[in-house]
C-alpha cells in the first residue's frame, strides 16, 4: 500500500519539475530577444519629399541598440547604421544630408528622389539579448501627375467617320492609369468605344450623331490624380455639310461679282522723259562746245567773246566834256567783236541775249 502511494507521489513531482522548466525557458527567451513592431509596412512618398520609415522595439537592457537599415536590390544596399541616433562610418553619397535615425530605430529620408523607391529591411541588435529584432518597409516614390490634356486630329467630324482616336496625355507623372470619361459619365470597352490596353486611347470606330459630346480624361497614381479640361466632339451630318459648302460658294461668288463691278483700273500720270545729264558732268570742257550756242530754260544764248575798245585819250577832254549829255547817256558804249560765230535759230521775242563779256 505504502509502495501505490509513493508511486503517484513521485509522478507528480516530476510533472512539476518539467513545468517550471518550460516556464523559466520561456521567460529566459522573453528577456534575451528584442521584440519589434512596424506600425506601417508601406509607405508612399512623392519626389521631392519626405518619407518616415516608422518602427518600434523593447527590450530588457539598457544598453545602446545597434541599428541597421538596408535597401533591398540584387546587392543589397546599406543606407545607414547606427548605434542609438550616432551614425557609424560614412554615408554613401546618395544618401548624405538626407538620412536622420531615431532612437527607436525609425528612419527618416528627406528630398526624396525616384531612385529611393524599393523595400527597406531593418534590424536592431542589443549586445545583451541573444534574438535580433527585424522587419521590412516597402517605400514607393512617385512624381507627381500634371493636368493632362487630350490630343485629337480634329474636334469636329462627319457622322459615319471611322476610326476618330482620343490621346490622353500629360507631361509629369509616374505609374499612370487613365479613366475616361462622356458627358461625365465613365466609358468602358463597348461595341464603338475600344481603349487600350493601358487605356490612354479612346478610339471610336463609327462615329454616330449621339457621340456629339463632351469628353474629359482622368490620369491617377499612388500620389494623387488629375482631371483634364474638357473637349467637345462636334458631329455634323453629312447632309449638313452640303449645306455649309453650297453657302460659302454662293458668298464667295457674291463678293468676287461686287469687287470686280466696282474696281476701276487707276490712271497714272505720264511722266516727262528726264533729260540727259549734261555733258559737263560726263566729259572734259571743249572750246568749241563753249562757241556753240547752247539752250538754258528755253532760251538760245550766245556766248560771244567782246573786247572793249581801247579809247583815244584825245577823246578823254570831249567825253569829260559832254558827261550829261542826254544823247550821249542813252546810247551804250560800243564793242569790238572778235569770234562771233554767225548762227540762224529763232530766239524768244522779249528774251536778250546772254553774252559772256570780257573787258580789256
């Protein structure tokens, strides 16, 4: 009876044995590991600005974590590490003035660029804790979407045209979806509406009189989303178009008929042939030429060649004698003429002739 008793005794003791046991591995392995948390395992960032990689651990020691960030690629990529905030070694150039480490581990990276965009792991040590804490971030960088605008041939078309493609297009943008949109109302692949693969084009096959409308596109990506002006596709019937043609032929056919019946030719004035230059100008001074007589302003003039006689001072008493005479007066002093040429030509009547005199 003694042996049954002791028996179911000695199990039990064993059992409790191997309970602490369990008990003191599991609160030894609380103690030696660093336990992390990641509020947000993605973050989306635009170029040019900020993105704070957010994490959070807890330990049992005191000491100093050792921290390490690392940027997933073919080969990997250390950004920084760190014990506490003090950075160890030297950044990569990429990365100098653009890096700032918390003291919970959280990293924060300014002047974001596209090159920035990718899945960031992280580790954090302690030197008394056997387990590492880990985790991972995926960071998407993004440029933001300018207001697009819509290309197209022509906004005006004939009913039953085929084939009429819309270009959504814009100029800034990364990661890119379109959406389109009729009278404000989204438009899908149906019988005459056909978009891309990428839906950047709307393409209508055959255009009808009910695709008189206003279209507009929308460009979206993880950062934000832009909504083009709006267009309008005007169709006209082909009936129509007969119509505008006939009218504008008939107006054109109007104005020519007016301006012809009211333009007179305009009569210029004849002008006189010029005269030639005079041969003075062109060719050296002749004696002969200054014997001839030549035309001024219409009138014949002579150049003759007059010497004045010379007077007998005898005659100086008598004609200082008979100053005042008024016979004497009126008559003019008499002249030799040398070289005279004789000419017949006509001279204007009331017009005297001009003579070149030369006095000795």
């Amino acid at each position: 009876m003694k042996a049954e008793k002791e028996a179911p005794s000695k199990a039990k003791i064993i059992s409790q044995i191997l309970l602490l046991m369990c008990l003191g591995s599991f609160n030894s392995g609380g103690v030696l590991a660093v336990n992390m948390t990641i509020p947000n395992t993605l973050i989306r960032g635009t170029v040019g600005g900020e993105a704070l990689l957010s994490v959070r651990y807890t330990s049992f020691s005191v000491d100093l974590p050792v921290i390490k960030w690392q940027l997933k690629r073919e080969k990997d990529v250390t950004v920084v590490q760190s014990i506490g905030t003090d950075i160890i070694g030297t950044l990569r150039p990429d990365y100098r003035d653009r890096i700032l480490v918390f003291e919970n581990g959280t990293l924060l990276l300014h002047n974001l660029r596209l090159s920035d965009d990718g899945t960031y792991d992280v580790e954090i040590s302690i030197t008394d804790d056997t387990f590492t804490g880990e985790g991972s971030i995926t960071l998407t960088v993004d440029e933001s979407i300018s207001r697009p605008y819509i290309n197209m041939e022509s906004s005006s078309v004939l009913e039953l045209s085929e084939n009429v493609v819309l270009n959504c297009s814009h100029d800034n943008g990364t990661r890119t979806t379109y959406r389109w949109f009729k009278g404000g109302k989204p438009l899908t692949n149906v019988t005459r509406f056909v978009l891309s693969t990428d839906q950047k084009f709307l393409t209508i096959t055959r255009v009808l009189m009910a695709d008189d409308d206003v279209y507009t596109c929308m460009v979206e990506n993880p950062v934000g989303n832009m909504t083009s002006l709006p267009i309008r596709l005007t169709v006209y019937r082909r009936s129509s178009l007969y119509i505008i043609l006939s009218t504008g032929g008939i107006f054109l056919l109007i104005t020519l008929v007016t301006v012809c019946a009211c333009w007179t030719p305009s009569k210029k004035p004849k002008h006189p042939p010029r005269k030639p230059l005079s041969r003075f100008h062109h060719s050296p001074i002749s004696h002969t030429d200054d014997l001839l007589p030549k035309e001024h302003n219409g009138i014949n003039a002579v150049t003759s060649l007059y010497i004045l006689q010379q007077k007998d001072p005898s005659m100086d008493d008598s004609s200082s004698n008979s100053i005042g005479s008024p016979s004497e007066l009126d008559n003019p002093p008499c002249y030799t003429v040398h070289g005279s040429p004789k000419y017949t030509g006509s001279q204007s009547n009331g017009s005297p002739a001009r003579s070149s005199h030369r006095y000795t």
